[in-house]
C-alpha cells in the first residue's frame, strides 16, 4: 500500500460515495457520504473500487474523480488546482491506452 494523504482517502471515499456531482449537496452531506463510504468500505476498500471504474469506465472515472478532489479541496479551503482540458485530437491516446491520457490531466 502507497502513503495516502487525507485528501486522497477522502477523494477516494467520495468516489465511492452514492452522491452524484449533478445534486445541490451541502457541505454537511459531503462529510457525511465520505464517512459512510469509508465506514462501508475501508480505505482499501474504495481505492479499489476506483481502481475498478478506472479499469471499466475510464472516460467518466475521470470526470467523477476531477469532481471528488475538487469537492474535498473545496471542504477544506484549499485553491482548486486548473485542469487543462483534453483536446478532441489527444482523444485518441486515451482511447488506446487510458494511462497514457492521464498525463494529460494534471493541473496546469
């Protein structure tokens, strides 16, 4: 197992969470679902249940995952990191090879 900060536990828990990125949630639900999430699952629990989604849907994977470290950055008052946007022709790469993209995706 790899060192995790809390914020990648709670990204993870999230993740995992029921909660969709389309709800109006309070901050009081938020807390809520990653405590639930990691009660139910565990840390490793919902590491691999991201490892999963990864492996099987990587293209929405993605966009839960900029959405739960962007959520738990937020909670905690941290600046949410710029994310540069996959252009449609470095949509290939992805296609044939989903780690290949994610270097893509790191902040800018």
């Amino acid at each position: 197992m790899y060192p995790c900060s809390i914020h990648t536990i709670q990204a993870d828990a999230l993740f995992a969470s029921a909660l969709q990125r389309s709800e109006d949630l309070s901050i009081i639900q938020i807390r809520r679902a990653i405590a639930v999430a990691l009660n139910a699952y565990g840390v490793a629990g919902c590491a691999g249940w991201v490892a999963q989604e990864f492996g099987e849907h990587p293209e929405t994977a993605v966009v839960r995952m900029r959405w739960a470290r962007a959520t738990v950055a937020a909670l905690d008052g941290q600046s949410v990191p710029r994310i540069r946007r996959v252009a449609a022709a470095d949509s290939f790469v992805l296609g044939r090879n989903p780690t290949a993209g994610l270097s893509v995706i790191r902040s800018a």
